[in-house]
C-alpha cells in the first residue's frame, strides 16, 4: 500500500478486517457504517489485504501485548498450547469434509491455533476436520518468531505421535502432551532382557538402536530441513516403512518413554500442561462468541476465502486481547495507587479473555479527522 494513502485506508482496513473476523462479510459490513460502500471495502481487501499483510499485523499486535506489564502475571512467552476448534460450514468446498467421526455428517473444518501463556494466539492454520492434529503443531511453532521463542509446547491427544515427539526434541521443544488413553501406551527399552519382570507388562517393542545410527544423516537434514519449510506432513505421507520415518519413529518411542515416566512422577508438569490446555479452550471459547455472522458458519469455498476469513478472526481475538490486558493492567495500577491490595499470585488467574463488555453488533461511526 502507497504510504500516502495509509492514513486515508487505515479506517477502510480496520472496517474490512472486522467484516472478517466477525463473519458479517463486506456488504454487511458496509450497511452498518456511513463512511465507507461495499465497492471501497471490496477494492482494498482485494489489492491490499495478503497473507503477509495479516502476518506482519499480528506479530505486532502480539509483540506488543507481550510488552505490558499485566502479561508479565501470566507467563513470559515461552510455553504455549496448540488445539483444534471446529467452524461448520453449509457448502461443500476445497477440503471440506462431508462425514468425520466425531463432528457426523455436518461439513466444517477446523482452524487449528498455538496460544502462548500469555493468551496471545500467535498462530492459526485452517486444516480438514478429520486430519491428523499433530502434522500441524511443528508448522505453528516454526511460523513466525513468536513460535521460535516457545520452550514448552502442550497439546490434547489429537496432537500425539510418536514422530512429534521426536521432531520437537530434535527441534530443542519439550513435547508434553495430555494423551488421553495413558495406561494403554507401552514403555520402549534398548535390551528387554533388562526389565524387570514385574515391569514386563509395561514395555512393548524394543527400541531398533541401529536404524536410528544408520539413518542418523538423514534425520540431521530432515531437521535442517523443517527449520526453513514445513516438512512433517510430507514425511508423514511417506509409507511407514520408509527408513528415515522408521528412524524418527524409533526416536520418538525414546522420547515418549522418558515424557511417560517424567509425567507420571511429576504432578507439576502435569499442573503446567492443565492449565496451557485450559487456555486454550477459553480461547476458542471468546472466538465462538465473535463468530456473529452467518450463524457462525464459514460458508467461503475456496481455501484463500477461508484462510482469510480465519485470520481475521484470529487477529480481531489478539487485538481484543491486548485491549483486555491494557485495561487490566491500567485498574491494577489504579488499585495500587489507591492502596488496594494486587497480589501477584491473584493476578495471575485474571484472564484477558472476557467479551462481556465488547458490542460487536450495531452501527460503526469513525471519527473523520479534518484537516
């Protein structure tokens, strides 16, 4: 966008990125404000708005939530929780799926979104609703800098394998996901013969040490490989028999076995990882409630309307986000200067999350400042 004209579009931008994120569409969008027609806010999503548009907007918006001092109660950005949340949608597009086992025969999708500890929803990927969830955690973490910072990465049994296991750990994350059907997982040892036989009943196969040594090489470029792209969903296309995901795999069942024994010994990571999920969930929770238009059904058929479509949503969340957490942090100060006591420990249950107080129907007026 010419500099010039950014002042003059900023209001047609901030109206058009609403129209997204809160589902109404343009035209709607341009029957509720007297400032701008559908023809203006058409013309500016279709030349100005991209994907690198969207990106750089959010970093910034999450750069600078990071920054105030409320967020500091929370966490300092360095663990985060990625889950899936479901849209349905009325028409058959690209990847729409008509029939999932656990949605039935409604068609949707899901938008699969990494929030920080500090509530900050720094990623979204827009994937089928019957995919695999843990393809799709290594793309988040590796989208943008905010994922780079991340050190704890928490996830929900859809986000469970034991090939994320190991890209995360050979990535340097700590993997820690809630796998709901525990007791049923098998512990992987290098020589059987030394487990004691009242364990015997909790290993399973043991861990093949010579094809992770003889595709040690490979595994090295597979992981200097996903630091510049997206490489796990094409190894998981792979057949299963294919020596570099056999190697990862047998990597995987290492680490699956030390995340199995450190979980069940330590009651605070599971604390650490309960309270990352829960996140999570109010998240999707203050999303649903901005969904307004269309009766909440994502009906663009194309898979650049829906992506667009979701990252409005996602960066209207992050941007409310930040409001919550300006204000919160503008009545603690309030309440200090007053006297009032602000333990940190309380703080730090306060969420950013709340919509009570946000209208998002009605008429928008914009200040038109003159010159």
């Amino acid at each position: 966008m010419d500099p010039n004209d950014r002042h003059k579009n900023q209001r047609k931008f901030i109206a058009a990125r609403k129209a997204e994120g809160l589902n109404l569409g343009l035209s709607k969008m341009a029957n509720a404000t007297s400032t701008h027609d559908f023809m203006q806010l058409s013309r500016l999503s279709r030349w100005h708005v991209e994907s690198d548009c969207m990106a750089r907007a959010l970093a910034m918006v999450i750069e600078a939530q990071a920054r105030l001092p409320m967020a500091q109660f929370w966490g300092g950005g360095q663990t985060a929780s990625s889950d899936g949340q479901f849209f349905p949608a009325t028409r058959q597009g690209e990847a729409l799926n008509p029939i999932n086992a656990k949605y039935g025969r409604e068609p949707g999708l899901k938008a699969y979104t990494h929030v920080t500890d500090q509530y900050a929803p720094f990623a979204t990927q827009v994937i089928p609703a019957t995919v695999n969830e843990a393809l799709y955690i290594l793309d988040g973490l590796l989208m943008n800098e905010a994922g780079r910072k991340i050190k704890e990465q928490y996830a929900d049994t859809g986000g469970f394998t034991d090939m994320v296991f190991a890209t995360t750990s050979l990535l340097g994350y700590l993997f820690h996901p809630r796998i709901r059907d525990l007791a049923s997982k098998r512990l992987h040892v290098f020589d059987t013969r030394s487990v004691p036989k009242e364990l015997k009943g909790l290993t399973g196969d043991r861990i093949r040490e010579t094809t992770i040594i003889a595709n040690w090489p490979d595994v090295l470029r597979c992981i200097a490989t996903m630091l510049s792209g997206h490489l796990l969903r094409k190894l998981a296309a792979r057949p299963r028999q294919h020596d570099l995901a056999l190697a990862l795999r047998e990597i995987g069942r290492v680490e699956r076995t030390l995340f199995i024994i450190e979980w069940l010994l330590n009651t605070e990571m599971q604390r650490r990882a309960n309270i990352g999920l829960n996140k999570g969930g109010a998240h999707h929770a203050l999303k649903g409630a901005l969904r307004i238009g269309r009766q909440g059904e994502i009906r663009d058929r194309t898979t650049e309307g829906r992506h667009f479509r979701i990252a409005g949503l996602n960066l209207l969340t992050a941007i409310i986000i930040f409001w919550n957490t300006k204000q919160l942090g503008i009545a603690v100060a309030q309440r200090q200067k007053a006297g009032l006591d602000c333990s940190p420990d309380l703080l730090a249950h306060i969420s950013p999350l709340g919509w009570a107080h946000i209208l998002p129907t009605g008429e928008y007026r914009w200040r038109i400042k003159r010159p």
